[in-house]
C-alpha cells in the first residue's frame, strides 16, 4: 500500500537528456564566430552530437561512477613482481575513450583544430573533470614534442589518434596514445628550477637515464610522460615512456596516490625514477623552454575547463529555479533569485566567450594573435579560475539543502572548482608571467591594447577601465606586490571588451556596470536591478 504522507512535489526533475552544447548560447555564438563558413556545418553536427552524449543519462552516470569508485593503485602482483599499475572503473575509460573519440586530443593538425576542440572539451567535461587532465596533456604534448622532429612524427599520429587503448604496451603497438607530465618536485613547487633528478646520458643517441623523484604525476597509466631532469647541461626536458620497445616496464615507482579535494576520478600520483630510460627533447638546458608549450596549452585547458565547469554549474541552478516553486510563484521569477541567476550568469558567459577568443588566436596564423596569447593566456588563467570556486558555490546555494546532498551533484562540482587554479602554476605564478611579459615582450602587449581597444567608444565604463588600466602599466617599478590587482583588471578589460563586440546589449551592459563600472557588491546578486536581467537569466537557462 502506497504511504499516504509521502507525495512527492514541487522538486525539479532532473537535467537529463538534453544538449548540452546546443542549450549554451554563449558557446553556439562563439563557435558560429570563430569557425571557417565552409566547416560551420561539419563543426555544429559534431558538436551537437557530442552535446546530446554529454546530456545523456548514461554519461551523467559515467560520472557519478567514477568518481564513487577512485582508482586503486596496485604496486606488485600477486606473486611479489613490482607492477606499479593503476585500476580504474570501467566507466573512468568509458569517459576517456569517448572524449578521444570524440577529437579532443586532435587540435594541431586540423582546420579551427583548436576551436572545435575546445568547444568539445567545455562540453564534454561537464560530465565529469578528472578525465579531462590525461586528455588535456595528450593534446598539449604535441607542440612539445615538436622540438625533435622524429619524436613528433612517431608520437604524434598516436597522441591525435581518436582510438583509445588502455593496454600498457609499447607504443608502437598502439593505435593510440595518452600522455602525461611530471615537473613538481617536493622540494620545489612551482620552482621547478630546483628540481633534483639527474639525467645521465648513456651510449646512445639522446638516451638518458633518470634518477629521483616526482611529487605530483598526473594519469599515470600514460603510454609516456614530460618530466624535466637536471643534465650535465643544465635542466632539460625528457621523454619518459611507459613501456620499452622491447615490452619491459620502464622503471616507473608509483609510491602512491594523491588523497585530494576533488578530481577524485583521475589518479595523481607520486613516483621514483631510478635509472629510468627516458630520450631528451630539445636542447639540453633548455628544458624549460620546452616543456612552456605544454605548459601554455594546459593553461588555456584550465580556462576551459573551469568555463565548462561555471556553465553547469549555471545551467544546474537556472534549471532548478525554473521548476521549483517558493512564495507563490516560480523561483526564477523571483527578482532577488534572478539577481543572483543572473550574476552567475555573466560570470560563465565572460568566461565561455573568452575561452573560445583564446582557442581562436590558437588556430590563426597572425602574429598578432600570437603574441595575444602570450598575456592573454595567464591573465585567463588567473581570473578565470578564481571566479570558479564562488560561482560553484552559490549556484550550490541557488538549490538550497538540495544542493548541500550529494546526489545532486553539485558538492562534486564545488570540491572540482579549486582545482584547475592550483593545478600549472597557481595565481601568484600566472600573475608573475604576465608581469614577465609585459617587461620583457612589448609585442604581446600591443597586442593585448589591439585587442582591447577594437571596443572602446561602444561603452563608457569599458572606456573608462581601459583608461584605468593603461595608467597602471604606464609605471611597472615595485609592481610586484600589486600585481593580482593589474592581473584581475586585463582580464575584466579583455573579458567586457569581447562582450560588448559579441554579446548581447543585455549581457555587455550588465557587465560592464558591475565589474567595470563598481556598481556591484561583494557578493553574487548585487547587479543594479534597473538591468534588464530577466533577459540575462532566460538566455542561460536550458529549456525544459
């Protein structure tokens, strides 16, 4: 007999089977904006089916399943041999094989490689984040690895390849291959200047064996891995597979994994070197400079990587205030809730349109462009990232108790939300590189004043910060106790600059006034209520 007292009512159903990339208007825009008209249809039609799998129920259940069943690191086998292999739940590969599948390692070799790519990565990833990092440093290996031309032709193929295979073989047995990196050393941090493994060079040509030590070694069941080691010649950059030719183990010590915050899905790790083979790439002493276009390309995946994160953050919370009713009407009409919808709104939109700015100077051939992302990609990193972790939060708030239960899933984004802040370089070190550039690269700066300046005239408060912020870089000296503050105001120029070019009126307006023109709070829903911010809301939303 059913229970009389337990009639379920007034809860939101769940968000389920829609499309995620066809219900993000910012992205849609974005991707029409910065795709060739001869590949828009192509493009759209991948998307949208990547969209429709990442709204599913069953990838929606990929995720919960990988994150309820962390991996398991087994050092020996039953016999007492040293394995040093990571276990994962089926639905971690089932994530991983379709994301590269789906192109998201394939950037570097195909027209608008990087704009398609990370569209599909902001809209994959909203399923779940961990797998994103083994498939965010495949992608960022290749321009890496192209600092020796017969690494790349033999690694690339595979590191593109849209086949997954997680056999630990060598590589040239796979169709397909996953990368990693290892730089952080316990003892330095972000200084990776002061790492300690050594490099010796063995007989033959730029074979190297390694010795000591990584604190922080992301996905280690990669086919290979990015490390740098100090050589004869100084720190360098080296190639560490997996798996030797001949079909031995490399020796690779996996002493154990990270028990973190978030991104419990994907294996962090700790590992030993100890006469590890691994081949140089690029010049000895010369390993910073190559392994920094790894580096540069997994920023830019932080950026979108938190953007994907803030829009299903967003979506969830529009979602549940369109269905929930409170005080005699739907929540979503509520004008203190649409103040605060709306904020979180223009949060993610400024974060989704600047994302996609960036992965278009990727795919252009312009020196302009490249000498943009130069500043542009560590003032992204910087801003971008930071707002991630309060809009998780409030979007968490916007459910209520709901939201505080796990199972909505919403404490899973919230514990993921710090993560790609911290994760190559933390806010301190991207606002010291962009204080790097703007004293040592005037290109990059002009550059970042072109780009900006395409705006000025459409807005009187983006006029005004840009005069603002052109008094601040007019004197650089004992800058480097200011520099967050210099850091936030790029960004909120550049991210109001793109919005009054691309957004509608609604959007650029109401950012413009509050994060250009103060007339803002110190929390979510302090926008001036004379905006016209039902439009705002309506436009975030996903419909149903």
């Amino acid at each position: 007999m059913a229970a009389t007292t337990h009639t379920v009512t007034n809860q939101a159903p769940p968000l389920v089977g829609y499309d995620v990339f066809g219900a993000d208007r910012a992205l849609t825009e974005a991707v029409d904006r910065h795709t060739d008209a001869g590949l828009l249809d192509e493009v759209r039609e991948e998307l949208t089916t990547l969209g429709r799998a990442a709204g599913s129920a069953q990838a929606q259940e990929w995720g919960t399943q990988a994150n309820e069943n962390p991996p398991e690191l087994h050092t020996h086998d039953r016999y007492g041999n040293r394995i040093d292999e990571v276990e994962f739940h089926p639905s971690w590969h089932r994530l991983l094989g379709h994301a590269v599948s789906a192109g998201l390692t394939n950037a570097w070799g195909r027209p608008n490689g990087h704009v398609r790519r990370a569209a599909g990565f902001l809209v994959w990833t909203q399923t779940e984040g961990g797998h994103g990092c083994p498939v965010s440093m495949t992608h960022a290996a290749v321009p890496a690895l192209r600092a020796d031309p017969s690494l790349a032709a033999f690694w690339e193929p595979r590191l593109t390849s849209s086949v997954y295979g997680q056999e630990l073989l060598p590589a040239a047995r796979k169709p397909g291959a996953l990368f990693g990196m290892g730089m952080t050393e316990k003892q330095g941090g972000s200084d990776v200047r002061a790492n300690t493994t050594e490099a010796l060079p063995v007989a033959g040509d730029g074979e190297y064996l390694l010795t000591g030590h990584k604190w922080f070694c992301s996905a280690p069941m990669s086919d290979g891995f990015l490390v740098l080691a100090q050589a004869p010649g100084g720190l360098s950059c080296f190639l560490v597979p997996r798996v030797l030719e001949d079909g031995t183990h490399n020796v690779f010590r996996i002493q154990r994994l990270k028990d973190k915050l978030g991104n419990r899905s994907n294996a962090s790790s700790e590992v030993e070197f100890d006469g590890t083979w691994a081949r140089i790439v690029g010049e000895e002493g010369r390993g910073v400079r190559t392994i920094i276009q790894m580096v540069a390309a997994t920023r830019l995946d932080c950026v979108i990587g938190s953007a994907a994160l803030m829009r299903q953050a967003v979506a969830q919370a529009t979602h549940h205030a369109a269905h929930r009713r409170a005080f005699g009407g739907e929540l979503i009409d509520k004008p203190l809730m649409r103040n605060v919808l709306a904020d979180l709104a223009l949060e993610s939109e400024a974060a989704t349109t600047l994302a996609m700015r960036l992965a278009a100077a990727y795919d252009s051939d312009s020196e302009q462009d490249r000498a943009l992302l130069r500043l542009a990609v560590p003032a992204a990193k910087y801003w971008v990232t930071k707002r991630c972790t309060p809009v998780a939060a409030e979007a968490l708030e916007c459910l209520g108790g709901n939201g505080y239960v796990e199972e909505s899933g919403m404490p899973r984004l919230l514990r993921e939300s710090p993560l790609n802040s911290i994760w190559e370089g933390a806010g301190n070190v991207q606002a010291l590189d962009v204080l790097r550039a703007l004293q040592r690269e005037p290109m990059a700066l002009n550059a970042f004043l072109t780009e900006v300046g395409q705006a000025r005239g459409a807005d009187h408060r983006l006029d005004g910060a840009i005069k603002g912020l052109l008094t601040e870089l007019a004197d650089l000296d004992g800058i480097e106790g200011g520099a967050r503050r210099l850091v936030e105001r790029m960004a909120l120029v550049l991210q109001g600059s793109l919005l009054v070019r691309w957004a509608p009126p609604e959007v650029a307006d109401a950012f413009c006034a509050s994060r250009l023109g103060n007339d803002w709070g110190t929390a979510f829903g302090t926008l001036p209520p004379t905006l016209n911010l039902g439009a705002v809301v309506d436009r975030a939303r996903v419909d149903g």
